[in-house]
C-alpha cells in the first residue's frame, strides 16, 4: 500500500494504481475521453489532466495512465490542471464541434462556443482509439487501425478496402462514444443489378468498414443473432472445443 495526497486528503491506495482510479472510488470526477475501464490506459486525449507535486516539482499528468505514488500530492483541479483541459477542449471544439461528448464536456468547463482562433471542422471521429483497441484487447481480431499521421491521422480498415479480419461482433460499434460507426442487421443483404438481384439471406453490415457478414439463427427463436464469422473465431480461439450448439442459441434463449 502506499500513502498519497488527493485534493488535500490523505489517500491510501494499492500501488499500482492510477489517480484516475483512485479518485473515482473517492468520489472525485475527472473528465475522461479515451480512458475505458475494460481497456488498457491509453493517454491520448489529455482532458484527464492532473497537477502533481513530487518535492519542489510540480508537473502535470493524465490521471489515466500516472500511478500514485508514495508521498505524492495530487491537485484534481488546480488552475494549471484546469487550463490545460480547456486548452484540449477548446481544440477538440473546433474540431468536433457536434459531438455529443465533446459539447458536454465544454458545457461542464464553461466553454459556449468553438473558440475562434481555430478553424472549426465537422469531424465526428476523435481519434479516442477505444474501436481500435477494443478489437484488439477485447476481441483479439485486429481488423482496424489508425492510418496516416498528424491531422490527416483517422481509424481505417486496412488499405481502406473490406476489413478481412472483422467478425462483424459489433464491440467497436458499441464502444465508440460518439456512435460514429454504424451497423446494421438487414434480413437481405443481397445486391441488385440492372437484370434481378442476389439473395444472400440475413446479413450485418458495418458500413464504416465495408462489412456485409452472413448471420446465422439462434437454434431455439430462429432470429438471427450472431455472425457465422464470429462463431469461427470463437472456435478457433477457444482453448477446448466448444460444442457449435453452444454457439448457436442467442442470449435470451439462453436465459
Ligand atoms: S482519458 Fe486520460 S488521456 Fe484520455
């Protein structure tokens, strides 16, 4: 156990843990874009910022990623602390400037309106990287990733084509904060053309990654819950052989 300062409080805590973890439990809130409990630390949007104060030196920290330390003093909203998060919102302000979380966030720090000396654009991804770690750490497919640097940076399927590898779960869809990924459960993804169509039966498309992956029906209620993708996967990542009728039931039948 080790032995800090928050917000003027003596704190105890395990070591190892973050600010952002500690001071949640004591019921302090700090902001947070990119951080997500299921996900590694990330400390990429910085609006989690803290001041710390380590001997005569003071500095300051995404709370997301820094460990307390024994002996540290923690401010949560120091007026450094608190100039840099709106520093980081005013930019994101300009960029997102109708994003849900973002114009929340600026309401809760007193930010109105996109400050005018940045030009304002109309992007809605955020570049939080919870889709792209999501696949990775929680579904282990790795079927997206950042593409490019600096401002053209974006999230893409690989080359920009068809992601190969996505099981079409839906785990970057729900997870995205700004619900900029859409999905779609169509009972006939078949494409038209000029002389008839082709039925391809129940499919989910995820637009975002040009993904059109054959469903397949729960056992019991017939519906269509799951993707055949995802059932491979499953089996192919399962450490002892999971019998497909365990695959095929959707939740609710399952109770
Ligand atoms: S939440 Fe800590 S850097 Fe994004």
């Amino acid at each position: 156990m080790i032995t800090f300062t928050l917000n003027g409080r003596k704190v105890e805590a395990e070591k190892g843990t973050t600010i952002l973890e500690i001071a949640r439990e004591e019921g302090i809130d700090i902001p947070t874009l990119c951080h997500h409990e299921d996900l590694l630390p990330y400390g990429a949007c910085r609006v989690c910022v803290v001041e710390i104060t380590r001997g005569k030196r003071k500095r300051v920290v995404a709370s997301c990623t820094y460990q307390a330390e024994e002996g540290l003093v923690v401010d949560t909203n120091s007026e450094r602390a608190l100039n840099v998060r709106k520093g980081v919102t005013e930019l994101l302000m300009a960029r997102h400037p109708n994003v849900k979380i973002i114009k929340e966030l600026a309401a809760k720090l007193g930010i109105a309106e996109p400050n005018p000396r940045f030009s304002v654009e109309n992007d809605y991804c955020i570049l939080c990287g919870m889709c792209v770690r999501a696949c990775r750490e929680i579904v282990g497919a790795h079927a997206i990733n950042f593409a490019e640097r600096g401002v053209t940076r974006r999230v893409s399927s690989p080359f920009s084509e068809a992601a190969g590898d996505c099981i079409a779960c839906g785990t970057c869809v729900y997870i995205c904060p700004t619900k900029i990924i859409t999905m779609q459960d169509v009972a006939d993804g078949g494409a038209v053309y000029p002389g008839g169509r082709d039925s391809l039966g129940p499919r989910r498309i995820i637009h975002t990654w040009k993904v059109n992956a054959e469903m397949v029906p729960c056992r019991v209620c017939k519906r269509p819950f799951t993707t055949q993708a995802k059932i491979e996967f499953m089996q192919k990542r399962a450490q002892v052989p999971v019998p497909i009728e365990e695959l095929t039931i959707c939740p609710t039948c399952k109770g």
